[in-house]
C-alpha cells in the first residue's frame, strides 16, 4: 500500500469512527506534535545550534521564574480543546457537509498544502489583530506574559485563543474535498512555522526582515512592543494593512556585535 492510499484509509477510518475516537485521535496527534516538534526546536535553539555557532538568541535575558511550567500547563489545556475540536472536522465528515478526496495524487496534494498554508497565515492574521482589540485583549494578555519566548509558548494562550485558532481547517472542509493527507498537514506546518517565530532564535541573521526564516525576529518584536507584526510565516498581511514593524538592528538583550 503506498503511501497515499495510507492517508485516504486513515481519513475513510476517521469518518467513520465514533465521536469519542475522533476526540482521542486529536488529543493524541496534537499532544503528539507538541512533544516532538516544540521539544526538538527546544534542544535545537538551546543547545545543538549555539554549539555550531549557528545564529544567535535573540533576547538573552534569562525567562522568567516558572515560565516554562507556566506555558507546558496551558498549552496542555490548549491540546485539549485541540483534541475535543476534532469532533467538528468529523461531525462535518460523518453529515456529509465534507468530503475527503479518494484518489488524490502528489501534485494535488502538494497544491492543497500550498493553498492551506496561506489559508493559515491570513486566519492567524485576521484572528490575531482580533485578539488585539480591546474587547479580546485581556484573553490574549495570556500569551502575551512571555515575553522571552520559547518554543512552549507556541501554544500557550487563554482558551479562547484556542477556539479562535483551532478552527482553521473548517472552512476550507466546506469549499474543497481536501486530501486527508492535506488537511494533516496544516496543524503541522502551523506548529513547525508558529514554533520557529517563538523560538527567540536568529537563525539566518543576514537574511533581509521579510525573509521566511525571519519570522523570529519579527515575532519577537510582536512580543516586546505588543502592537504590530501580527502576521504568522509570511508578511503580506501586515504591509497590507499598515501594521509591519521596522526591524531593529539591536533587539533588547541581543548581545552586542551580533
């Protein structure tokens, strides 16, 4: 069995599980990808980069006492409103409102993640300068109490921010019959690329502000001046609307000469 046709199976045994499967399914893949992906960008930014002399942190003031206690205790509560969510993407499936694909092939499914990627940034933006209104800012407030970031902190926000952001894949679900293998993806991607902008971390300093793999900087800015920067992966969104902040050559608690 190829690997495609794994995807399609696994997305055909999804539909047709029983709600609490899909629950425990979703507890377990987002759990899953936390652990891996915000604990490898943990040693990696921490030790085995610095020991390269790869890049540099950003802000070298030390975290804040608890901190990562902190953000591992809502981001836990954060997986399992993740978890419980996935009862929705099922629900859709299992009344028909969506359909997976049956015989997608590389290109479409290549296309579909391309699609889903952008489709995150501009609802990450949207929900994002959202939260950052008077009315929300004191649920947001939450994530905000990181201000040196780390890798745990990608899902460390008041629930509410996670019903706001967990609900990116449906409506895409309802427009197109994704690829299952597409729709895993996105909470993949959203997590490997949120981590990399949390990770306090320069990993390519020469690269110009609105390079990808400046997402770290312009985040870490977000976290210093509040205002500003609310964009994900990309930066279209915040030269659209006026909201881009110029990069600073000296962040606070960068060291000096870097």
């Amino acid at each position: 069995m190829g690997i495609g046709r794994f995807f399609v199976n696994l997305g055909n045994d999804f539909a047709a599980c029983p709600p609490w499967a899909a629950m425990a399914w979703g507890l377990a893949f987002f759990a899953g990808i936390y652990i891996a992906l915000c604990g490898g960008n943990w040693l990696l930014t921490r030790y085995l980069l610095p020991a390269l002399r790869a890049g540099h942190r950003i802000d070298a003031k030390p975290l804040r006492d608890g901190q990562i206690r902190y953000e591992l205790s809502w981001s836990a509560l954060s997986i399992s409103i993740f978890g419980i969510g996935s009862i929705l993407p099922w629900a859709f499936l299992h009344w028909g409102w969506a359909r997976l694909a049956q015989d997608p092939g590389p290109l479409r499914i290549a296309m579909e993640m391309a699609v889903l990627l952008v489709w995150n940034d501009i609802h990450f933006y949207a929900n994002h300068r959202l939260l950052h209104t008077k009315p929300l800012r004191r649920f947001h407030a939450q994530h905000h109490r990181s201000l040196v970031t780390t890798p745990f902190s990608t899902y460390s926000f008041h629930p509410l921010e996670a019903i706001l952001l967990g609900n990116v894949i449906l409506l895409p679900m309802l427009l197109h019959d994704f690829s299952f293998a597409a729709l895993l993806s996105l909470p993949v991607m959203s997590l490997l690329l949120n981590n990399l902008g949390h990770s306090n971390y320069d990993f390519a300093p020469a690269a110009g502000h609105d390079h990808w793999l400046s997402a770290s900087r312009r985040h870490h800015l977000h976290h210093i001046r509040y205002h500003g920067n609310y964009g994900f992966l990309f930066n279209f969104m915040d030269g659209w609307f006026r909201t881009r902040l110029p990069d600073e050559p000296m962040a606070p608690g960068r060291p000096a000469g870097a």
